[in-house]
C-alpha cells in the first residue's frame, strides 16, 4: 500500500464517503492498465463516464461527481487531461504516476552513476557500442509486447492502420469473411444511430463466442442481425451448424 492509498483509505474509507475510496481505487486499478502509452492514453491516465462507472461501482451520479470532486479539487489526487463530450470518454490523470516516474528516473541516474565507478574501479572501459545496441533492442521488444489487460481481451500494440475497433477485430479473428462480416455489423449500427465503442465491440465479441460454435455459425449470427437490423446479437433461429455450414431447418418442421 502507497502513501496516497493509505491517506485516502484513512480520510474516507470508514466515514459516510466511504465511496469515495472506492472510486480511488476504481482509478488506480484503471490507470494501472496503461503502464506504456496505448490507444491514445499516457501511462497514468484512464478514461471516465459517468454511466458506465455508475454501473460498475453500484452507486449513483450524484455519489460519482462528489467523489470526482474530492479525488481532484480537495485531493488532487486526480486531474482531468481531456473532458468528454456525448459519446467520448473524458481523461484522467493519477498524479502519483508522475511522482513515480521522477523516483524512476533517479533510481536509473543512480544506478547508470553506480555502474560508470565499477568500470573505473576494475580497469575496464565501458563498451557504448554494446551498450547501445542492447538498449536499442530491448526498447523494440518492449513495442511489440506491449499488451492490454482491459476486458480480457490481449491486444497486440503494431503499426496497423486503421481505427481502435478494427485492431479489435483484427486481434479477435484472422478469418476475413468474419473480420468483414462485424465490420459491416459496425456500419449497420451506424445506419441505424446506435454507433458502438471499443467497450461495446469487446463485449460483442464475448457475446458472439457464447453464441456460436464456429465461424460460419458467427457469420450467420452477425447477419441476421444486419439483415433484421438488430441492435444486438442473437442465437440463430431455425438453424442448425453441420460440418461448419449453416443450415436453415425450418423446411424439415412438422406445422
């Protein structure tokens, strides 16, 4: 347990705000996420709505933006980097992290100073060549592990082109008939002014894997609800899956 941690669990946690701490932590936990930079957020930073916090700490609207304001105007223990509009999270900043990275980059001067008086000490000359070539490589490698722990899925960081969704879709599946298939499941819910999030596709995505067994069988979900347009997704009707084809069975039912 930090410092902070501890002065926000002492100031809060046992009073009638006690959902302020656990709105504290809902930011450490968030912000924790976002150790390297990803998808547009700083290390440090996390996004915030008000609906989708509401739902997932159990408490009221009225509840979350006091507590906002404790962790930021009395606390400053957050601060707000980007204010949301309709449909687009705000940002938000843990403002230790910035503590953290100072204490971080003392410790590497520290250490850097430590290792300069071994070479002295020894007699032997700092190769920069090496030492160069190995910090190059680690930071590539750091580039193409970088990963995200959010909603379970393990997003790969590349230089794909493309928007935030489409690096979702393209990490869930390699088929492209599917890739194709939810992306114009994405169009559809722009026709009908229901556009989807990046949360909103995560969840999808879970959904469809609950509901289909195979590929084509997700395909064959996925337009029946662009056919019908649908908002969500559902189970196939009068369908059965053979062989990974999908079927309609509805002429073989007795009415």
């Amino acid at each position: 347990m930090h410092i902070v941690e501890r002065e926000i669990r002492k100031k809060y946690r046992y009073s009638n705000l006690s959902y302020v701490f656990d709105v504290y932590m809902e930011c450490e936990y968030r912000a924790n996420l976002t150790q390297e930079e990803y998808e547009g957020l700083q290390p440090g930073e996390f996004r915030f709505d008000y609906e989708s916090w509401e739902r997932r700490l159990g408490i009221s609207k009225k509840q979350l933006v006091r507590a906002i304001k404790e962790l930021t105007v009395n606390n400053a223990v957050i601060v707000q980097t980007f204010k949301g509009r309709k449909g687009i999270s705000s940002k938000y900043f843990l403002t230790r992290f910035k503590e953290q990275k100072k204490e971080q980059n003392e410790e590497l001067k520290g250490n850097s100073k430590g290792t300069e008086t071994n070479l002295e000490n020894t007699g032997f000359e700092d190769d920069g060549g090496t030492e160069k070539g190995t910090q190059k490589e680690q930071n590539e490698e750091q580039k193409k592990v970088h990963s995200s722990r959010y909603n379970n899925l393990d997003i790969i960081s590349n230089k794909e082109k493309g928007t935030s969704i489409d690096k979702i879709i393209n990490a869930y599946t390699g088929n492209l008939e599917l890739r194709n298939t939810l992306k114009e499941f994405l169009k559809m819910r722009k026709s009908i002014k229901k556009p989807m999030t990046d949360q909103a596709m995560k969840l999808l995505i879970n959904k469809l894997d609950k509901l289909g067994s195979n590929d084509n069988e997700k395909i064959e979900i996925l337009n029946q609800s662009i056919f019908n347009s649908w908002q969500g997704i559902f189970e196939l009707k009068n369908k059965v899956v053979e062989n990974n084809k999908t079927i309609d069975i509805s002429s073989y039912i007795t009415k």
